[in-house]
C-alpha cells in the first residue's frame, strides 16, 4: 500500500488561492478511485465502445500522475499502464498515430516498447506527409496534450492554432495554467517563426519540421513576452498525429 504525503500540500492550496481546501482525505478518497477507472475502461473496451473506454483510461492516467506526484517513489510502471490503455483504445480505431502519441510519454517502458512494435508495420504504411499541414501533439500531462494544428493558407504560408497547457503540483485541483496563439506563420523548407505581440511585448517561436514530416520542433525567445499562463511554453517536439 502506498503513502501519500499531503500534510505540507494542504497548506499550499490555501497559500496558492484554491476556491475550496483540499483535505487529505479528499485526496485519499480520489486516489482511491484509480482502479475503478481502470475497471471502467476495460468493461467499455471489451464492448468495443472505444471512446468511453478512451474516457475512463484518460481519467485513470491523469489521477496516477496526481496521486504519484504526491510520493517520494516514482510509480512509471503503474502510469504506462495507464498510458498503454489509452494507446489501445486509439489502436483499436485504426488511430495509429494519436496512438503513437501516447506510447511517446514512456517510451522505455516495456508495454510502451511492445504495442509500438505491434502497429510499427501500419504507422509505416500511412500516406507520407506531402506538406506541414496537419494537427501535432506534445504531452502536458494529466491526460492532456498540447495541439499545434497547421492549416494551408496560400504558398509556404499556413495558420498555426496553439493550445498548450501547464499542471502544477496539484493540477487536477487547481486546474492548468492556459495558453494559446492563432497566427499565420510562413514555412519555407520546414522552417518559419511566429512573432507574437502581446500588450507592447514580443516574443518569437521558431519553428523547424523534421525532413520526414513527423515531429515539429518549437522554440521561443522571449518567452516570458508571449502572454500565456505562468511556466505555459509552446516550447518542445510536437508529433504528427494526422
């Protein structure tokens, strides 16, 4: 049986604002509903109703990070499972890409390493990338990814809509610290910047697509002029996911 070691992060709710305290039971009691998540997507799983299997395995993910991020031992094993059980859901519906995704959080873990090399003959059968088009995912944690999605606009020049997202300690609580961006941003070989202005400031994301249109690379100078959330970074590898 784990220890969870709340006593200090009660304290740090109220110092942070939270709208209503969050005692260690409360925390008890929503950790202890992880296996019944689980239950619930294998139930909805095995009668092929994907998406709500989907639902319940996210939910699953999101509270093991929370209740593992409140123990001095790491628990990996016990979040891949999570993660693998989402991949599944995904794999199931010919998703193979957002399925990838999900593998990508713990990609040395043994699960993860054997359901990519079960749908590693179908990823590599997707249509190739004939453009930077396209939606592409980073993983913020707590069951949720930050989206990057490119639309064609006119020649090397395309609409980028960005929602990224950062948890705290105790984000499934206090909820996430938000950001976003919607501008044209010009790609010429791959590679462009968007220049965000933000009440007098400016900040600048470069952007670099990997020669296989898989993965986009992002990242800000200035980080701090772009308006978002507090530690909200459009910063990091974003993977194709169609």
């Amino acid at each position: 049986m784990r220890k969870y070691t709340y006593g200090a992060l009660t304290l740090m709710l109220a110092a942070f604002g939270c709208q209503a305290e969050i005692t260690e039971a409360q925390m008890d009691a929503d950790c202890a509903k992880i296996p019944t998540y689980a239950k619930q997507g294998e139930q909805f799983y095995k009668a092929k109703n994907y998406p709500k299997a989907r639902e319940a395995f996210e939910q699953q993910a999101a509270w093991q990070e929370q209740c593992d991020a409140n123990v001095q031992d790491s628990h990996d094993a016990l979040q891949a499972t999570a993660y693998n059980n989402v991949a599944l859901t995904y794999i199931r519906e010919g998703e193979y890409r957002k399925a990838q995704a999900w593998l990508s959080i713990l990609p040395d873990d043994k699960k993860s390493k054997y359901n990519l090399s079960r749908i590693q003959d179908k990823l590599d059968a997707l249509p190739k990338p004939t453009s930077p088009a396209g939606e592409y995912w980073q993983y913020a944690g707590r069951g949720i990814f930050e989206t990057l999605i490119l639309k064609p606009q006119d020649k090397e020049t395309y609409q980028a809509d960005w929602e990224g997202a950062y948890f705290g300690l105790m984000g499934l609580y206090s909820g996430p610290n938000i950001g976003g961006f919607s501008e044209k941003v010009t790609l010429k070989a791959g590679k462009g910047a968007i220049v965000i202005k933000d009440f007098g400031m400016q900040c600048t994301i470069s952007m670099a697509l990997s020669a296989d249109g898989h993965t986009l690379n992002a990242k800000t100078d200035n980080a701090e002029n772009c308006g978002f959330g507090h530690n909200v970074s459009a910063d990091g590898t974003y993977l194709r996911v169609n």
